[in-house]
C-alpha cells in the first residue's frame, strides 16, 4: 500500500472539512438575511428589505464561488436551504411591489431551490393577503389571489420523482392547501361587504 495514501487522503478530507463548516455557517446568514428582509417586505419597509435580501444574495454569490472547487460540498442540503430562502425573499419582493417574478436563471441558482422557493412564497402572500383583506383592499387582495393560483398551476406542472425535486410534491400540496383557504377566506369578506352595503344602501 501507498505510504502516503492516509496522509494524501486527510488532506483532501481536511479541505474538505473546513469548506463544509464555512459553507454551513455562510448558509446560515444567507437564510437570516433573507428572513429578516421578507419580514422587513410585511412591513413595507422596502429599502430596508432590499438591502437584507441584496446582502443574502451576494453572500449566496460568493459562496457557491468559493466552492467550485468542492462539487461535494456544494451539493450539502443547508446550501439548498439557503439558496431557497433567497429565492423565497426575491419573489416575495416582487409580488408584493408588483415587479416581474424573477427566473431561477435571474436569481443564478438551480431550479430546484427556486421551485420550492416559489411554493413557500405562496404562504408569504397569504399571510400578505390577509393584512390586504383587514385593511378592505379587495381588488388587491383578488389580484395576489390569482398570482397565489398562477404559482401553483406552474408547480403543479412538474410532474418528476421526489428524489430529482426534493419533494417538490408536498411543497405543491401545501401551496395548493393555503391558497383554497385564502380562497375561502376572500369568498368570505367579499359576501360579507356586499351584505354590510345593502344593509346601509
């Protein structure tokens, strides 16, 4: 046996160790920032969300850079959480300011992560849509509704085994449950004016 065959081997698991533990915690201030920039969106608080969601994308930027060289680390799940937390953000940023939906191709990133991202959004625009239906902004409460549809129409479209989308499936499906009940929930207010107009009219 190679003499040096432990010792070659240790170094490349050693590179290969310290660029997993970077990659972990890197991943982890991209998925913050992205949160706190969708947080920052439910508040309107637009510039400050664009600069949350700018610095989660640089930092995504340079950390799939940095790891070109380590297609084994690459592929670690936290970096597909994070690269999903991003998209969630951009496409929850454009729904609400009514900019065009970027393209995984936009955002730079696999489509995978960007298709999950698109289905968490829908919870984001519920939760977004209700604020609309409290403040009695029905037209756009309407108009997020059918974008919410449009979403899971596109995601019902990919029909591939879980193990290429990562359970893209349940993700659909849950979609697909929060927009029936934002469905409902619209249906309900919209009844509800209607009968306190004509109990005033």
């Amino acid at each position: 046996m190679t003499p040096n065959l432990s010792e070659d081997a240790r170094q490349i698991l050693d590179a290969r160790f310290a660029a997993r533990e970077k990659a972990i915690a890197e991943s982890r201030r991209v998925i913050r920032s992205s949160a706190n920039g969708i947080r920052a969106l439910h508040r309107s608080e637009w510039e400050s969300a664009e600069s949350l969601i700018s610095e989660a994308g640089s930092r995504l930027g340079e950390l799939v850079g940095a790891l070109v060289d380590q297609p084994e680390v690459l592929g670690h799940a936290v970096i597909s959480e994070a690269a999903k937390e991003y998209a969630e953000a951009r496409i929850t940023q454009a729904m609400f300011t009514g900019e065009e939906c970027p393209t995984f191709t936009d955002l730079g990133m696999d489509p995978v992560p960007f298709l999950h991202g698109l289905g968490e959004a829908v919870g984001e625009m519920r939760r977004r849509m209700l604020d609309l239906l409290r403040s009695e902004h029905l037209e756009e409460a309407e108009t997020l509704l059918g974008e919410m549809d449009d979403i899971v129409d596109l995601l019902a479209e990919i029909d591939y085994p879980d193990g290429m989308t990562n359970g893209l499936r349940r993700t659909t499906d849950v979609a697909r449950s929060l927009v029936e009940r934002s469905r409902s929930d619209l249906t309900a207010t919209v009844i509800q004016e209607r009968l306190r107009h004509d109990l005033h009219s």
